[in-house]
C-alpha cells in the first residue's frame, strides 16, 4: 500500500489537519489571497500594456501625419504633450524623417 493510501485508511491526515487547524486555515486563506494578488498584479499589467499601445499607436499616427507632411511638427507635439525638440528626438527614434512641410 503507498503512503498515501496509508494515510487515508489511518485517518492521520485528518488527525493532522484537525490538530492545526488554525495554521490550515490560515495557509488555506493566504494562499488564495495569494492568487488573487497576483491575477490582479497581471490584470494590471495588462492595462498598461494597453495604454502605453494606444498611446505609442497615438504617436506614431501623429509622426506619419507630420513625416507626410499633413501636420505640423509642433501641432503633433502639442498633441502628445511635449515640446518640439523631444517630438523630433521621438521622430527619429521611430525610425521617421521630418520633411519639409507641405503644411
């Protein structure tokens, strides 16, 4: 017979668990709340994920727009909250050119 079949038919899990039942339940609780921290941690993450994708999806619409020369560099900057020196720093770094305005 395993052990765990020993421990069944012998009742010395339930002796067990009877005698510290307090930590049990404690172990019990701390481990689901344990679980839901992190499920929250994650749908956090989630969240930003999304946000800083929209707003990255934001600002390269904007960079387009600019680099097609149908938006002035310092509209889109105002756009995205940043003067025009970082908007051309975040141009480049997106791989776009400003080209002459046709604006």
């Amino acid at each position: 017979m395993s052990k765990e079949g020993k421990i069944i038919n012998n009742n010395i899990l339930s002796k067990f668990l009877t005698k510290h039942r307090a930590e049990v339940i404690d172990v019990c609780i701390t481990e689901y709340d344990e679980r839901a921290f992190v499920n929250g941690i994650r749908e956090e993450g989630r969240q930003e994920g999304r946000k800083e994708g929209r707003q990255e999806g934001r600002a390269l619409t904007l960079f387009s727009l600019v680099n097609s020369g149908n938006l002035k560099p310092d509209i889109a900057a105002k756009e995205l909250g940043i003067n025009i020196h970082e908007f051309e720093i975040a141009m480049k770094k997106a791989g776009m050119n400003q080209p002459v305005s046709k604006v």
